[in-house]
C-alpha cells in the first residue's frame, strides 16, 4: 500500500510538473540548440534534442508533446547543414538519429496520451468516491446543536476515501447523538455493512427516547441486512444534559476524556459487550453509562486503526492515550486544528503508512451561560 506521504508527494509533485508545461522541454531544447552553436561545426550534439519530447510526455498532454517533438525534428533538420551531416558521402548518422528520434518522440506521445488518460479516469473514480463518502458518512459541521465537532477519516485503500469505518454525528429532538464504528471486514462489504449501520443509526436516533433503544434497533438491523458474517463495533454517546455525556458499548475502542489542563482519562465500561451483530449470541442488553463532560474538555473518539497502527522504527502500536494529552489539551474552541495535530503526530509514528481505516472524532460542549433572569430560559452560547 502506497503511503500517506507518498500519495502526497506524488500529488504535489504533478502539480509542479503540470506547472512547469512547455516551458522545460522548450528549455531542454533551447539548451541543446545553443551548445551545439557555441560547439561549432566540430561538434555534433543535436542528438541531445531527443530530451524535449521525453520530457514533455510528463509536462504536457499528447498534443503538446508531438508538436514539441515537431519543433524537434525541424530543428535537427535546420542545423543538419551547419554541423555538416548533409555533406557526408555516407548518411547513415543522419539517418539513424532521426530514425532513432522518431521512436523516441512516437513512445513519448504514447506515454503522455496514457498519463492523461489515466489522470481523468483516477480523478473520475476519486470524485465518485468522495460523493460517496459525503453521501455515506455526511460529514458534520463544525457545530452540531450543544458540541463542537471535528473528523479526519482516511480509508486506507488508495483513491477509495470509504472503508468498513464510520462515524455520524446528529442533533435530534433527544439531545446530540454520536455513534462511531468499525466493521470487520474489508471492501464493497464492509461498505455495505457500514451503510446499513449508519441508515439504521439515523432512523432511531429521532425515534428512540433511550439510547439503549437506539443501540438494540441498530443491532437489529444489522442482524437482518447484514449477511457476510460481519460484525461492528461501535460506540454510541448522547448529549442530553449540562457537563455530561452518556455512553454505551459494543466492542469499541473506548473512548478518551481530555480535560482542559491535558489530564486523559480512559473511559472504560462497567461491562464490556459484544459488537454489533454478535447481540444474540448473549443474554442481556449492555447498559449505558454516564461521564462528566465539562465546557473546555474534549471527547476522543477513534477506531482500532489508530491505537494499532504500527511505528515505523520499533513496530510499537501507537499511544495515543499518552500522546493525546497535550495535543489536545484547551482546544475545545478550535476542534479542526487538534483533530489535525492528534493525525500528524499518528502519521510521524507510523512514518506515514497506515495499514487500516482510520476514524478520529472529537467532540466538546459548549459553555452554558447563567440566565440574565431567573425566570429566562437558559442560552446556548456558540
């Protein structure tokens, strides 16, 4: 699998190139000209010119490349006289260097019109695939009723941009619900399974009064739809009251509470329980729970593809229990930028390859100031 850091060089390296167009081939070009002419008769160094073809198959498209390649040729052929090929009594140098040039410039527009060609089919499958992630996961905005939200996903297959990880995040007549995710799978199955789970989620979450009620309908639609054998963790939260979050549990990587001054406390569940899709298997439901959740601190969701993403150097999995801390410590008011140094700080430990769908998900409430009276209902400060 490709990196996350080569796929980005790689990126910002065709930009540069897309920048630079006609301007290096012709330069290659010019270039080779002016030595020749500096040279003298003596010297015979047109066949240089083979390079402004090579290189204007990685610069420009096809069309652009065979009249670079035009341009070429006409100028082997006007300084054939000055380096004295034309009066030869054997031609075959002549002769061999356009040949041999004609090839060249042949091959070069072939590997331009193939670049092109797979330039449009790579930006059309990552725009299908980027509509297809909005339309799965409908990323949330910044601020969703009483939290402030921010997400990096990254799928870990190239180009795809949606994997078997998920997240939602909605405001309902309930409060704000959170579910986070992972299925166990990969590929157009963990896909499938991941919309069912989500569609599920976002019917009961305005349905349901209880957030166990939500999980249990989730759980039931996986078991119907879900056929593949897959389960999911996941990981349902609920901001209903001040200073609070409900949480409850199906085999998911347990959340993090990051307090103001950086204290990270991990928020384990009385009872651990089963994934989703696997209810069945034991008595019971498991039983939600309550943390405080205080204005300035921040909820740390994630999925397995962070804590056990592998270091470059040691091939330890990454602690972001230990890290998190101080990178997202006092950020309740700037999510976007915490979200991002938490995936930095992964990406530098793993040297920029991910092995799996990554899902980071933070969440703070937001202030509640006193009533101007005490008969005036509360406000929500943004």
């Amino acid at each position: 699998m490709k990196s996350v850091w080569l796929r980005a060089v790689q990126r910002l390296e065709s930009e540069y190139l897309a920048r630079l167009g006609l301007s290096l081939p012709l330069l290659a070009l010019a270039v080779v000209v002016a030595a020749d002419l500096i040279a003298g008769r003596d010297h015979y160094l047109t066949p240089g010119i083979v390079a402004a073809p090579a290189l204007a198959a990685i610069t420009v498209n096809w069309h652009k490349t065979l009249l670079v390649s035009v341009i070429g040729g006409g100028v082997q052929g006007a300084l054939a006289p000055y380096d004295g090929i034309t009066t030869t009594s054997d031609h075959d140098v002549l002769f061999g260097q356009l040949y041999a040039y004609c090839v060249v410039s042949a091959f070069s527009v072939y590997i331009a019109w193939r670049r092109e060609t797979g330039a449009r089919a790579f930006t059309a499958v990552a725009s299908v695939a980027e509509a297809a992630q909005h339309a799965l996961m409908h990323p949330p905005a910044p601020r969703v009723g009483t939290v402030r939200v921010a997400v990096r996903y990254v799928s870990a297959a190239d180009a795809a941009q949606i994997g078997g990880d998920l997240y939602s995040v909605l405001e309902t007549p309930h409060g704000v619900r959170a579910l986070i995710g992972d299925v166990r799978g990969k590929g157009l199955a963990a896909v499938q399974s991941s919309a069912v789970v989500l569609g599920a989620f976002r019917e009961a979450a305005f349905d349901e009064g209880g957030l166990d009620r939500v999980a249990a309908r989730v759980d039931t639609s996986v078991g119907r739809h879900v056929t593949s054998g897959d389960f999911i963790t996941a990981l349902f939260a609920q901001f209903d009251e001040p200073d609070t979050v409900e949480l409850l549990h199906y085999g998911h990587v347990a959340p993090l509470r990051v307090s103001r001054d950086g204290e990270v406390a991990t928020l384990e569940p009385a009872e651990p329980w089963v994934p989703l899709g696997l209810a069945d298997m034991v008595p019971g439901r498991p039983e939600p729970w309550r943390v405080p959740l205080l204005p300035g601190d921040v909820l740390v969701l994630c999925t397995d593809g962070v804590i056990e993403a592998r270091g470059a150097q040691d091939g330890t999995f990454y602690p972001l229990s230990d890290r998190v801390g101080p990178l997202v410590a006092g950020s309740g008011h700037e999510l976007d930028t915490a979200v991002e140094r938490v995936y930095d700080d992964l990406l530098r430990h793993t040297g920029g390859t991910l092995s799996d769908d990554v899902v980071l998900l933070l969440i703070s409430t937001m202030s509640r100031p006193l009533p101007m009276h005490p008969q005036d209902p509360p406000l929500l400060r943004s």
